[in-house]
C-alpha cells in the first residue's frame, strides 16, 4: 500500500510547516515587477479610460452611489434601484473614485495598484496552502505559475471582483487547512469562518457552493469537537449577510437573496439563436429595445420574464440545452468560453485542468480521500451557473488558484515517480556481457 510522505500529511501539532522566506519573497518579487509594467503598459499605451471599458457597470453603479442614489442604474440612464451585482465590490471602486475622481488617470492607476497587491497576496495564500498539504517544490512551482503566467500578470486589468474574488476564495482555504490542524477549533473559530464566509458572498455570491462546501468539509474533517459549534458559522454568516437581502426587499418589495440577474443570464445562455457564449447584443446596456423592456417592467419582473422564457425554451429543447451545457462544460474547462478570447487562455486553462485531474487520481491512489473531497467539492460546485448559462474566462480564473496548487503537485509528483523508476532502473544488477572467441587466422 502506498505510504504518504512526511511532507504530505495534516499536521496535529502546533509545529507546521513553513514557507522559505527565500523562494517566497523571489516570487512575489517577480510577480510584482510583471504586473508594475503591466499597468506601465496601460498607463503609457491605452486610452485613458480603457479600464473602465473592461465592467461598464462598476463605473456606472459608482456613480449612482457618489450621488447619494444608491445602488442603481447599471445600464446608464436612471433606470432606478439595482441588484445585479454584490455591493461590495461598486463600493470599493466609488471610494477610489471619490478620492481620485470620477473614470479619472489616478483612479485607474490606483484600481490596478490595488487589484495587483490582492494578486500577490492570492500567490502567497497558493503558496501557503500548498506548502501545508504537500511540500515546498510544489509551493515554489504553484507561486511560479501564478506570478507568470500572462493571462493571470494581467488579471488586475480587469474591472470586475474577479482578483478579490481569487483571494477570498483561497483565503477561505488557508483557514480551514490552519483550524484542520490545531487539537481543538473552538467557538472563536467558527464564527470567524462564517463572518469570513458572509463577506466572500458580498462580494461574490457565486462563491457560495464552493463556500458552503469548504466549510462542510471542515466540520466534517473535525467531528467530534463540540459538534454544535459549526452552527455559530451559520449565525454569524446570517449576521453579516443578511443586510443585502434586506436592503433588496425594501427597496424591490420582493425577496431578492442574492443577485436579479439569474433569470437574464439563464436567458442569454438559452435562447433561439443562442451559441453557449456570452451574447451582449441581447444586454440592455447594448441593446435599446431590452432596455425600454427593462424599464417597463422593472429589474425584478424583466429577470422574472426572461426566467420564464428560458424555462420554456430549456422545456421545449431539452437537446438542444443538454448540447449548449455539453459546450460550456468544455469551454469552462479549456478557458475557451470567451468569443474570440485568446489562444493563452486556453494554453492555461487546459494545462491547469488537465493537471488538476491527474493530481486527484494521484491523490486517490495515496488514498488521501480529506485532500481529494477538499479540492473536488469548489471543482464540482462553483462551475455550476456557468454551464447553464455562459462560461466565460473570466469565471473560470476564481478557481484558478485551487487547480494551479494541484498542478503544481501533479508535477512535482509525477517528476518524483520518474526519478524513482530511473533509479530503480539503474540500480538493477546487470548481467555480465557473454564473452565472445577471438577468431584466429588459420
């Protein structure tokens, strides 16, 4: 039966294993100059306001909330109140833009500043959690990938929570992997995740499958322990979630949990004449006939009706569905869901995959069950309004640090193998040459 490496086990004592200060601060290091002549490179070379074309909405919900409207018109226009996306991320861009102005040169320089410093602390949680589940050539390989790989250097481009959203994400899995480990998670413990966990859906609740599976998994993991406790992180998650659904019903006068936009994207993914990508001809910022639609009816009953025809359209095509989720499936996967979208992306997104599958077989064959349900639950969960509706890039790169610290241990796995197969090879006795006659003339 295959043994487990000393390097490759849970901790149960306080002494854990530890970054080297050397390779950790070379990487970040590396990863800091990449991104510094990725915001030269924007500053010196694109329009000035090219950032805020990469998420029109953040600017424009910035602006409401500058004018004392709250969060609202997302499309431009006064079209009143909104919940299309968590508020916590508009928020932070309307302070950058209230200290630095409105779309201005210094506020785009400073959302790419602080987008870059959320990139490297999202490298050094990879880091982290790699170096406590496995060992530091894989920690060093995993920090690598994420400080140079292109699509991930200019990450910070992009206008959306989508850099937050990494880090927060992985942020949760470094907590849990640190309460797995100590002899006893207490009461302190739990409500910390679940205050962490209701922050996270703040900012984007499309986390929350993968939140809630993390979670599971911890108090599983920690059965035993004064098994009430989990239900502290429930309550306190409650607490600081809780004002976001409660601002929706007040201001919609309907029970809006988490975002209206799920019946437009269910929509848009499933349509006559839908390809499984992102069609923004049919978004009211683009399109004036959705938006008079929207208008009429108000966000909550146009993303109701737009439900109801998606529904009808899934119903009436049920193969057609089955073929469009087929599509996003493997475009999810192979980082092709974006039109158009570059060769880099797929070169990444495959690579990473293809990987991340192979460091779960090699996990389940060390029979490291805790690992391989860590990692499969956000790989099974998060995906999951993705392949209904449109699977662009952009989704695919929040779980991007949980499969680069598996490819990174398939690697440093699989080049281990290869070492001691050669070794093996080498180090078997050799048969001695037969010795041939000397042939003499006659």
């Amino acid at each position: 039966m295959p043994r487990p490496h000393e390097d490759d086990v849970f901790p149960a004592v306080a002494e854990k294993p530890r970054l080297k200060m050397g390779p950790t601060v070379t990487i970040l290091g590396l990863a800091l100059v990449m991104r510094l002549l990725v915001i030269w490179t924007v500053v010196t070379r694109y329009p000035p306001q090219w950032l805020f074309t990469r998420g029109m909405e953040m600017g424009l919900l910035a602006k409401s909330l500058l004018a004392g409207k709250g969060l609202s018109s997302p499309f431009g226009g006064d079209t009143g109140p909104t919940a299309i996306v968590a508020p916590v991320y508009p928020l932070l861009v309307a302070a950058v833009f209230r200290v630095f102005g409105s779309y201005s040169l210094a506020s785009a320089i400073v959302i790419l500043a602080a987008q870059t410093v959320v990139n490297l602390v999202t490298i050094w949680l990879i880091m982290y959690a790699a170096r406590r589940l496995f060992n530091q050539p894989t920690a060093t390989l995993a920090g690598s990938i994420w400080a140079c790989s292109l699509p991930l250097v200019w990450m910070p481009t992009i206008l959306w929570e989508t850099s937050l959203s990494c880090c927060l994400l992985m942020g949760l899995f470094a907590i849990v992997l640190e309460y797995r480990a100590i002899p006893e998670i207490g009461p302190l413990q739990w409500i910390t995740v679940g205050g962490y966990c209701g922050l996270c859906a703040l900012v984007n609740p499309a986390l929350l499958l993968s939140l809630t599976g993390a979670v599971l998994w911890l108090a599983f993991v920690t059965r035993g322990r004064q098994s009430y406790w989990p239900l502290l992180s429930l309550l306190t998650f409650v607490l600081v979630f809780s004002p976001w659904p409660i601002r929706n019903a007040r201001v919609f006068h309907a029970f809006v949990p988490l975002r209206t936009t799920v019946g437009l994207e269910l929509w848009m993914g499933n349509r006559d004449g839908a390809t499984g990508y992102l069609d923004e001809s049919v978004f009211p910022m683009f399109n004036q006939q959705e938006l008079a639609d929207y208008m009429t009816r108000g966000e909550v009953g146009y993303s109701a009706h737009k439900s109801e025809l998606a529904k009808q359209y899934i119903a009436t095509h049920p193969l057609e569905f089955l073929e469009l989720t087929a599509r996003r499936f493997v475009r999810f996967w192979t980082g092709t869901g974006t039109e158009n979208g570059s060769a880099l992306f797929a070169l990444h997104a495959t690579s990473a995959t293809l990987l991340g599958v192979i460091a779960l077989a090699l996990l389940l064959r060390r029979r490291r069950y805790e690992l391989v349900a860590l990692f499969a639950v956000p790989m099974l969960l998060f995906p999951i309004p993705y392949l209904i509706t449109h699977a662009e890039f952009r989704y695919r790169l929040v779980i991007d640090p949980i499969m680069t610290a598996l490819g990174a241990y398939a690697v440093v796995e699989l080049a281990r193998l290869a070492a001691r197969a050669r070794k093996a090879t080498s180090s078997k006795p050799r048969l001695a040459p037969a010795k041939t006659p000397i042939l003499r003339s006659i």
